[in-house]
C-alpha cells in the first residue's frame, strides 16, 4: 500500500507531461470558477473532447483537477462584490463581503483561497485513510448488490438532491438506464432501439448525452439570461498583499476550525446527493455555533470565511470515494466527471480497489498538487481574476456551443450524434426549465450497462432469490424507505413559512 | 400546479410506454432489461402524474380560502421568475440559433459554419461590434484548424453538402 501511495506521487510529479496537463487544467478550472454561467459540470462537459486520445492516467488526472480547483476561484466574486458565483459560495459572503466593505477585501481572499486550498488537501488526506476500511466492504459486494447499488443509487441522489423531487429524481434516472438498453444487447446480440441505424449499436453515446442534458440547457439559459455576475462597479477595495498575507495566516491561527470543517465537508461529500453548500452552510452554522463570539458572525468575522470554503472544498475527496468505488457520483458534478472517466475506459466498482489502486492514489494525489498549485496561482493574480465576474454571459454562447458540437462529433466521429444531441437537448432542456433533477439521468446511463451484466449474473447464479440475499434485503429496504418517504413529502400538507432557506 | 413539469412528466410516460411496447417485440433474454427498467418507470409517471392533480386539487381549494389583500396596504412588487413569458422570445431564438448551428454543422461542416456562426451571434445576440465579432469568428476558426486540423490531426466533419457544392464548383 505505501509502495503505490509513493509511487503514484513520484508517477505524478516526475511527468512533465501530466504536470504540465495538471497546470493547465488548474488555470482552465480557476477561469472557469469565476466565469458566469459556466459552472463546473459544464466546464468538465467541454473539456471532454480535449482528452480524447490520453491515456487513463493522463485523462483523468486533468479532469479531476479541473473539477477540484473549480470552486476555488468561486468565492472571489462573492467578497469582492458580494455576489456569490454559486450555492457553494453564498455562505462565504455573509462575512466576506463585510470584511471587503471595510477595506478587508485582500484579507478575506488570502483566508478564504488558503482555506479552500487546505480543505481540498485536507479532503483528498480524509479519502486516503479511509481505504484499507473500505477494502474489506466493497469487495464484499456480489453481482446481486451491484445492481441494487445502481437502483440505489438514482434513489439517493435524486432524494437529497431535491427534497420533494424524488419521484421526478427516478423518472430522470430510471430513463438514464432505459437508454442504457440501447444498441447491442449482450446477451442475444439483438439491436434493441437502434434499427438500421449503425451509429446506435453501440449504445446512446456517453459524451453526447451528459452535453445534451448539461451543457446545451446551462448554455441556452445563459443566452436567454444575458448579463454578468457583477453589475457593481469595481470600486477600489484597498487591495494589498500585506493583507493578503495576514489573511493567510488566519488559516494556520485557526488550524482546529479548518480541520474540523475539513472533515466535516469531506464526510459530507461521501455522501451521494449533499453538494457543497450543504457543507457549506453546515460549517458555517458550526463555526457559529462553536465561537466563543458568535455576535461577529455576519458583520466580517474570517472564522465565517474560512469555514465555508474548507468544506466546499473538502467535499471533493470525499465524494470521490461513492464515485470510484461504487459508480455513485457524490454530487451533480461527480456524476459527469464519472461519465467521462468511463469514456477514458476506467471502469468505477470494486475492481477499483483491487486492479487500479495506483490511480486511486494517483487521483488522490492530483487533488493535493492541483490544490498547492491553484492557492499558488489564486494568490497572485486573484486581484485581477475579478474582472472576469463583469464578463457578459451571451459574449460566452457561440463558444460553449462549439466546444459542445466538436466534443459531440469527435466522441464517435459520426455526424448522427448531433442529431442526437438536438433531441436529448430538448429534453435536458425541459429538465431544465421544469426544475428536474438531471443528475441521475447519468448515474442511469453511466451505470446501466454494468446494471444489466451484474443482474444477468446475480440470475444465473442465484436465480430471482438474489432478491433475498442479506445485503440485498437491508438495499432494497433502503430503496422503498427512500420511495415511502418521496410519497410522503409530496402528500403531507405543508406549513406556511417552512420554505426559509439557511441563508434567510 | 406547475402545467409545464405535468407535460413533461406526460411526455416521459409516452416514452417509457412506446420504449416498453417497442421491447415487446425482442426475444426474452434481450427484453428483460428493458421491462425490467421500463414498467417502473411507466409507474413512477403515472405516480408523479397522480401527484400533480392532488397538488393542483389541494391549492386550488386552498386558493378559495386566501385571504384578499388588505386593504390600504400596497402589495410588495412581485420579483419576476428566472423563466416565464418574459423570457420566452429569447429562449426561442436561442433554440433557433442552436438548431441552426448544429443543422449548419451536419449540412456545410464545421469550417463553413464556426466563422458565420460566431460572428451572426455575437453582432446580433450580443450586442458586440460587427468588425469584433468578424475577428472573434475568424480567430476561433483559426485555432479550430491549429488545435484538431494540424496538432491533432483529427477530421472533423465537412459536412453532408459541402463537399458536393465544392466538386461542383470544381474546387
């Protein structure tokens, strides 16, 4: 286990090629994260087309420290202007804000990238020691499991994702797997849903289905809504790296608080479905409540700044592990960052464990490096990085949809699937529009495939009682607990006032 | 109750229900999978569906009971939604512009439509310069060309007409 934990690490800095794959996706993530409009699904999205070609290792590792250093560039907007890019970083400007307002801005932004930077590092370390606990429990998983994990997981993700939305959540994911049936059935060699049509042999392509049910929705919905995060002037927030500095050192001088919230975020993540603002504001909530002056909480206290941001950024590692090891994306983010993994050919499961630990350690590893390198980068030019939040939404379309059509084309190189990607967008659109879930509409296709095999196998080994197996008993109690309660919330009458959001 | 996600709703059931018809028709080993996933789903619409008339059923009721404004007291200004009909002519243009683009890319390729397409958007959607807009295509073309045409040697695609109209022209 140290020989690959090691190994991995020297694999991954003495490449000058994956470093410098790593740099650029660091760069590519921090311009991203402050972009409007673009958030780390869609960035992940366009980015696929690009990896085409590199290897496994290489692929992933770009991918995944795009997708990790995302929302480290996020918060700027959010303490400069008081306009948070995303969920994840409405929490940082209850305080960020107020500390800009009184001329604290380059504090704020050297604690709060610094904190981000730690918790992301801090949450790769939380994943790392998890593994020899998890190695004896995924390998005790049979065919029978793996295909409940695959119901499981749609049911989960769309019940905490959305509440209330738990039956639209299946729907969404039950259609993912109902596509997944499409092309060559393995087992009869039967052309199911694909009729003469060659280019559907092969199944719905992977690529052209997470762009249409992403990327081409969040483009159309930023050219219909225009505009720039910021519409405030750029007013001079007396920016200095002395500040700056003393904002770094915040993080060390509350060393207990960032390890707590680290973990705490981490641990959320492993979660499928909890995204970063509910460690966010979880964090927040316990940096409140754990100070011993809460009345500074919400008039610029830096404890309000770091805490968000280590578990935002914490979440990551620990939603890797759902991700690798189950195939169950710990967020909406996760669930694309999958599907372009399997296009790369690495197959999540417990397998994972077993055949391809030294890319688990590799990954693990690019969270850290990628993290070190985006604080590096963030605190240098985070002042000028700002500018990028006046940026106008509709300059942004054209692009996003050429990236969008070249990655469509090139997943298989066949004009079809642009036809394909007109039809699925529709859909993803009205996903969209209608306030659906979409992330399980890729756990469905993503896991579909491997759904069908494994209960193929759990059939021909144990016949329909696989059903009754122990650890297939307790997840299916699981999936109608979850489904008892999705009616339940839909059913029940509902308080007035009971909508108040955390942030008020 | 939201009319918009019932229909959509309707529409997964019609899906799920013409998917679960069209499997009907494979042997049983090729079927199963689909049955297996399909009739649930045709389940979950229909649940979904019964959800959303006892929704609009109960507000509809509940509306019947709302108190009235009170009177002198001026109602706070209602915050426009994210989506509605005072978004609709820009999201259908931008549905036009999207199809247009991807039906320009199948039919005249990549080469042709980046440049057109870039610069008809940015002069009439975005409001940018007509001269901007001509440059910002023309440079995405041409990093196009650099990025898959000679770093990466892909092909991408010259489209179903294209190439026609060029051998006819004798180019």
């Amino acid at each position: 286990m140290i020989e690959t934990m090691f190994g991995a690490l020297f694999g991954l800095v003495s490449s000058p090629h994956i470093m410098g794959l790593m740099l650029i996706a660091v760069i590519f993530g921090l311009l991203v994260g402050v972009t409007p409009g673009i958030g780390g699904k869609l960035s992940i999205a366009m980015a696929i087309p690009f990896v085409y070609g590199m290897d496994m290792v290489a692929g992933a590792v770009f991918l995944l420290t795009m997708h990790a250093v995302n929302g480290t560039s996020g918060q700027i907007s959010s303490i400069m202007f008081g306009i948070p890019g995303d969920g994840d970083d409405a929490a940082t400007t209850l305080d960020g804000y107020p500390l800009a307002k009184k001329g604290e801005a380059a504090r704020a932004l050297g604690a709060s990238i610094t904190a981000s930077g730690v918790g992301g590092i801090i949450g790769a370390v939380v994943f790392a020691l998890l593994i020899p606990f998890l190695e004896p429990i995924v390998l005790q998983f049979s065919p029978a499991e793996f295909f409940l994990i695959a119901i499981l997981g749609i049911s989960f993700i769309a019940f905490l994702s959305s509440g209330d939305k738990i039956v639209k959540g299946l729907i969404v994911g039950f259609w993912g797997l109902m596509l997944a049936t499409v092309g060559m059935d393995p087992q009869t060699g039967t052309a199911r849903y694909a009729g003469d049509h060659l280019f559907l042999w092969d199944g719905v392509s992977l690529v052209t289905a997470v762009l249409a049910l992403f990327a081409v929705p969040e483009m159309i919905a930023l050219g219909t809504k225009g505009g720039s995060i910021s519409s405030v002037s750029a007013e001079d927030k007396n920016f200095s790296y002395r500040q700056l500095l003393s904002g770094i050192l915040e993080v060390p001088r509350h060393w207990w608080l960032v390890l707590r919230t680290s973990v705490i975020g981490a641990v959320i993540g492993m979660i499928p479905g909890l995204g970063g603002s509910a460690a966010a504001w979880l964090c927040y909530g316990h940096a409140v409540q754990t100070s011993k002056h809460p009345e500074r909480f919400g008039k610029g206290a830096i404890e309000g700044v770091i805490a968000p941001e280590t578990a935002s950024n914490g979440k990551e590692g620990g939603s890797l592990l759902p991700t690798l090891f189950f195939g169950i994306p710990g967020s909406s983010g996760m669930a694309v960052l999958l599907g372009a993994f399997l296009i790369l050919g690495i197959q999540p499961g417990a397998r994972m464990m077993t055949d391809h630990l030294d890319l688990v350690w590799t990954l693990i590893w690019a969270l850290i490096v990628g993290n070190l390198i985006a604080v590096a980068i963030l605190l240098v030019i985070c002042r000028w990085v700002a500018v990028l939040t006046f940026v106008n939404g509709r300059y942004l379309v054209p692009f996003i949809l050429l990236f969008v059509t070249i990655g469509c084309f090139v997943s298989d190189f066949q004009w079809q699937n642009l036809v394909v990607l007109v039809l699925l967008s529709a859909i993803g659109y009205g996903f969209l529009r209608a306030d659906w879930p979409r992330a399980p509409f890729v756990i469905g296709l993503v896991l579909g495939g491997e759904a069908e095999g494994s209960l193929h196998q759990a059939l021909q080994l144990w016949g329909y009682g696989f059903f009754l197996r122990p650890l297939s008993l307790v997840l299916i109690a699981m999936i109608v607990s979850l489904m008892a309660i999705a009616v339940w919330r839909n059913l029940r009458p509902r308080r007035h006032g009971r909508q108040v959001g955390f942030g008020g | 109750m939201n009319s918009f996600s019932t229909w959509l709703t309707g529409l997964m059931f019609a899906i799920f229900a013409v998917m679960v018809l069209v499997s009907l028709q494979y042997p049983p080993g090729a079927r199963f999978m689909p049955l297996i996933v399909g009739i649930p789903g045709l389940l979950l619409c229909a649940l979904q569906l019964a959800l959303d008339f006892a929704k609009a059923r109960r507000s509809r009721s509940l509306d019947r009971f709302r108190a009235a404004p009170k009177a002198g007291k001026p109602e706070a200004a209602a915050e426009l939604p994210e989506f509605g009909q005072h978004t609709r002519g820009r999201e259908i243009l931008m549905w036009i512009y999207f199809v247009a683009f991807v039906g320009s890319v199948v039919l005249f390729g990549f080469y042709i439509t980046v440049p057109i397409g870039i610069t008809l958007f940015l002069w009439t959607q975005a409001g940018a310069r007509l001269p901007v807009a001509a440059g910002a295509g023309a440079a995405a073309t041409l990093v196009l060309f650099l990025m898959f045409g000679e770093l990466l040697q892909i092909r991408l695609h010259p489209g179903l007409v294209a190439p026609h109209i060029a051998r006819a022209v004798g180019l």
